[in-house]
C-alpha cells in the first residue's frame, strides 16, 4: 500500500527550483534515504511533502493527518520536562502512552529535566522521540542523527526498525550509514533542476513558510 506518491513534482526555494520532475511512491514498511549534495533540495522536498511550502508543480498524495516531520529542530519547549514535553505532544496527537517513546530513546533516567538542561544529543533524542507519540504512519526526517553518539544511532534505527514493522514508513535525509539496509536510496541527482526554467509560482512565494 502507498502511503505517499509523487509524481513529476518539482520544488524550488528561495524562488528558484532546485528539483523537478521527481516520480516516488513509498510504501507501508518502507524506507527511503534521500541521497545528494549539499544544496540538492533534500530539505526543500522533506518540507514540501510536510507542507510547509507549496510544490511548484506535480502532485503529492497522502492520507490526512499521516505525516510527521522532524526537521533541523528539535522543537522541544525548553521550560518543560523531558516528560512534559513528551504529554503536550500525546496530548496534541490523541494520548497514547509516552512509556515506549521514552525507553525507546534511551531518555526514562533524563525524564525530570528540563528540556533546557539536556545536551545536544539529548535534545535530539527527544525530538526523535517524539515522532513516537504523533502515531502518525509517515516519518519524514530531515538529517535525524546530528549531535547522535554511535548507541543513540543504533538506537534511533531500531526505533525506526520498529516503526517499519507496524506499517509505518520514513523518508530520511541523511549523509551517513544508518545501519538500515533494507532502506532504498533515492539519489536526487537526475531531478536536479535546469538552470533558467520559468517559475510556475511568483519567486519568494515559499518563504512566506520558512
Ligand atoms: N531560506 C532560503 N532561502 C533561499 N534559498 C535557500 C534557502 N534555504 C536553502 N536555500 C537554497 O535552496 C537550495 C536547496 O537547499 P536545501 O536545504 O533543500 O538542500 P539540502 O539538499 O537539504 O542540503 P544539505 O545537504 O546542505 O542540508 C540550495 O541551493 C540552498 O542554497
């Protein structure tokens, strides 16, 4: 079952495009790391496909309310616990148990900190931790493993392993091996924009979204 199809989507920022005639499907149980340079437009179709910004032409489909983003930010409220944290967002996303999500992510010895008191790599297992408790089946993921030691990656690609085997998928920008290699890898280097096409929306129309 296709949980996200795309087809001949083409994505600019900052008013020039920066992929185009991009075709994909991704599917219950599957992953897909997202390969490219930097400046390939992996961030700027992550935040397209979340909807964030509008695509310049092409379709996305998706169910409703299936997609999670998890981006360069944690999103974390740094006055609130780790614990906190993790009830405003079950809380936003229907209720379901912080438990898993928490021992998932290794965080259950951290869960009275402030979020403000916790170290990079903290923070960002708590953002990841938090794509848990969304129970939404679409993770896309924008460059998840920064600030990770070696066991918090191991731990994240467990976690995600898990997500996989109960009929969710995950889109992942990431320049390193995350140790997935059931994972597909979509290069973004054939879709990469010609120079000089006309825009289909006026220039800067994105970054009204940024
Ligand atoms: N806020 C912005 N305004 C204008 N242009 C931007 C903005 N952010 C990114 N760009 C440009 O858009 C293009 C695509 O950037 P994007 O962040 O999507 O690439 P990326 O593949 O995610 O790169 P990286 O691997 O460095 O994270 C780049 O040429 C970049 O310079």
């Amino acid at each position: 079952m296709s949980l996200i199809s795309v087809r001949g989507l083409a994505v600019a920022r900052g008013g020039l495009r920066v992929i185009e005639g991009l075709d994909f499907e991704l599917g219950a149980g599957q992953a897909i790391v997202l390969r490219g340079p930097n400046g390939a437009g992996k961030t700027t179709l992550l935040r397209c496909l979340a909807g964030l910004q509008p695509a310049v032409t092409g379709r996305i489909e998706c169910q409703s309310d299936s997609i999670a983003y998890a981006g360069h930010a944690d999103g974390l409220k740094p006055a609130l616990t780790v614990t906190e944290n993790l009830e405003f967002w079950s809380a936003v996303f229907g209720g379901p148990d912080i438990a898993p999500a928490l021992a998932a992510m290794n965080l259950t010895d951290l869960a009275a900190r402030p979020a403000h008191a916790l170290s990079a790599g903290q923070k960002r297992r708590l953002g990841l931790a938090r794509l848990m408790v969304t129970g939404r089946p679409v993770w896309l993921l924008d460059e998840p493993t920064v600030s990770l030691d070696q066991g918090s990656v191991a731990l994240f690609a467990t976690m995600l392993r898990d997500h996989l085997a109960q009929g969710g998928a995950a889109l992942i920008a990431t320049h390193i091996d995350l140790g997935l290699p059931e994972a597909q890898v979509l290069d973004l280097a054939p879709y990469r924009a010609r120079p000089g096409l006309r825009q289909d929306r006026p220039a800067g129309f994105n970054e009204a979204f940024a």
